[in-house]
C-alpha cells in the first residue's frame, strides 16, 4: 500500500494519465508540461487523501470477497475527479497594467 499510494501514485500515475489525456486532447508535449507541472502537487495530495484510508477500511472492514469491487468503485470515482482537475477552465489572465499618466499640472500664473 505504502508504495503503491506514495511512489507508484504520484510519479508514474498521475504523470501517465495527464500525458495520456493531454495527448488525447490534442495538447503538445511542452503544454502537457506545463500543465503537469502546475497540477501535480494538487493531484499527488488528493491522490495520497482519498487512497490511504481508502487502503485501510478495505482491508480491515471490507469482506474479502468484495474488495475489488470496493476498488473499482473508488478507481472510478478517483480518475473522475482526476478528470475534473485536469480539465479546469484556465483563470483568466488580467490585462496587462497601463501606465498610468498624471494629469497636466495647470500653468501657474505670475501675478
């Protein structure tokens, strides 16, 4: 478990499902990256919470006979949210700022 939800996880698995759905949806190489990069930290944690007690109340509470099925459901569950995340509309990037230009200092009169 520890090895799977902690090392297989976070640097083969999430790495493999963006390259996999960027490739699919037509990104290239250096955006795929890019969006790799900004997200893994986000879907390495939420993989390590929802799997680590996941691991645990299957093997301790689960019958044996209904484990995989257990798995399945929340592998489903799991790649959905992956999905979700992976596929959040970029914020917009604000306009660049203007500089700005003090108003004429009105001629001073010499009386």
């Amino acid at each position: 478990m520890v090895f799977d939800v902690y090392v297989h996880s976070p640097f083969l698995l999430v790495p493999c499902f963006y390259i996999i759905t960027g490739s699919v949806k037509g990104q290239t190489p250096t955006q795929i990256s890019e969006q790799l990069r900004s997200e893994w930290l986000e879907a390495s944690l939420g993989t390590a919470l929802l799997w680590t007690p996941m691991c645990f109340v299957n093997f301790y509470v689960v019958p044996q006979h209904s484990r995989i099925l257990v798995v399945s459901f929340v592998s489903f569950a799991h790649k959905t949210w992956l999905s979700w995340l992976s596929n959040q509309p970029e914020p917009p990037t604000p306009p660049p700022l203007q500089p700005t230009q003090s108003p004429a200092k009105p001629a001073q009169s010499s009386s």
